[in-house]
C-alpha cells in the first residue's frame, strides 16, 4: 500500500500553526527535524514551538480560510498578521540577485498577486524537495 504523501515545508516558509486551544497562526519555519517542524509565531513577540506536520498549513493556501473578521477581533492575531504580511512582502522587495530572487522578479513583470507567485514557489520547492531533499 503507497505511503499517503504529507505536507513538506521549507525553512523559511510562512505558514499557520495550529496547536490546542487556539486559531491557527501565522508562523515561519525556522527549523526542520525528522517528524517536525520548529515555527516563530507571529505577532506573538516570536514566541517558537515544535509542531507534527500535520498542525502547520501553508499561509498562502490557507489565509482566505484562517484569516477573519472574527479572527481579526484578537488584536495579537491582527498583529501577526500584519508581520507575517510585511515580513513576505520584504523578502520579495528585496532582491539580492540568486536564482529565486530573478524568478521572482519574472513573476512580478507576469503580474501576479502574492498569492499565486507564493504557490509557484511552494511548487517549485516540493519539485526540489521530491528531487534530493525531502523532509523525513
């Protein structure tokens, strides 16, 4: 019977982290171990934790469903998202030349949104992810 395959996530990708008791927030990944991820919460004065796989969700697929009027009401939930939202916007201002940065740069002269260029990146790490570096 084939493996079903799991969520992968990349250091650095923004994500919402979901842990008991509160809505899933939005996160980085700031490390990778065997069967979990390490995650900065946002707008939470970066507080990190370990997470399975199975409690982080990708921000970019994900914000329409998390991101809320009523959700919005918790001021430490808008403040993260409010980082989260800057902190994307800040990696993709800041070209610093390599490879990603020019695709980057080709997905904004494309014009597309940060949603779409976010999951043409997400596809393009889980190509090289599947290649030589998946996440066990």
């Amino acid at each position: 019977m084939p493996k079903k395959k799991r969520n992968t996530f990349a250091m650095g990708q923004f994500v919402f982290a979901k842990i008991r008791g509160y809505v899933p927030w939005p996160a980085k990944i700031i490390g990778v171990e065997k069967y979990f991820y390490r995650v900065m919460y946002y707008g939470d004065g970066n507080q990190t934790n370990r997470l399975k796989h199975s409690a982080i969700f990708d921000y970019a697929e994900y914000k329409g469903k998390f991101v809320k009027k009523s959700t919005l009401k918790n001021k430490k939930f808008a403040e993260g998202i409010e980082e989260i939202e800057h902190a994307i916007k800040t990696k993709y201002d800041n070209s610093s030349g390599d490879d990603s940065d020019s695709d980057d740069t080709e997905a904004q002269l494309k014009g597309l949104d940060t949603q779409t260029h976010l999951k043409e990146i997400e596809t393009r790490d889980e190509s090289l992810q599947e290649k030589n570096f998946d996440v066990q």
